[in-house]
C-alpha cells in the first residue's frame, strides 16, 4: 500500500509526503483533483497527518497531530 492508496481508503484524494517525526515518515492527507497538484488542498483546520512505520500506515490521533505541529513546525524537522 501506498501513502495515496491509504489517503484515499479514508476518503481523501491524496497524500504529500512532509517532515518525519518520531520514527515515522509522515503525509499530509489531501483534497481536490488526483494528480493535478494545482488542486490539492490540505484539510480545513487542523493538519490531517498518516504516520507510516515499516510499511503500516495510520491516521494520527489528534494529540499526535498537536504533537506534529509543536515539534516539527517550531523546530523545522521530526
């Protein structure tokens, strides 16, 4: 499975690959027209981020989301 194919089980039309945190390799979850980047847009509100580890992919939990933002934002990587 790929980042895409995830985002897209959880009813979104993408993913961007964006700054690992904590071991993980992290995607922001998109909307807007497969492949035409012009109109991928990330979610209204707060980030929603996929963790992936060793090929399982997950949505993060919205404290992990907090987390995300504290750490990678202030700081500029995981």
């Amino acid at each position: 499975m790929t980042a895409n194919q995830y985002a897209k089980n959880i009813s979104f039309t993408g993913a961007r690959k964006i700054a690992p945190w904590r071991g993980y390799t992290c995607y922001e979850a998109l909307y807007g027209s497969a492949g035409e980047s012009v109109n991928d847009v990330p979610a209204i509100g707060y980030p929603q981020i996929i963790l992936e580890r060793n090929g399982i992919f997950r949505q993060a939990k919205p404290e992990e989301t907090l987390r995300y933002m504290e750490e990678v934002t202030v700081n500029g990587d995981g």
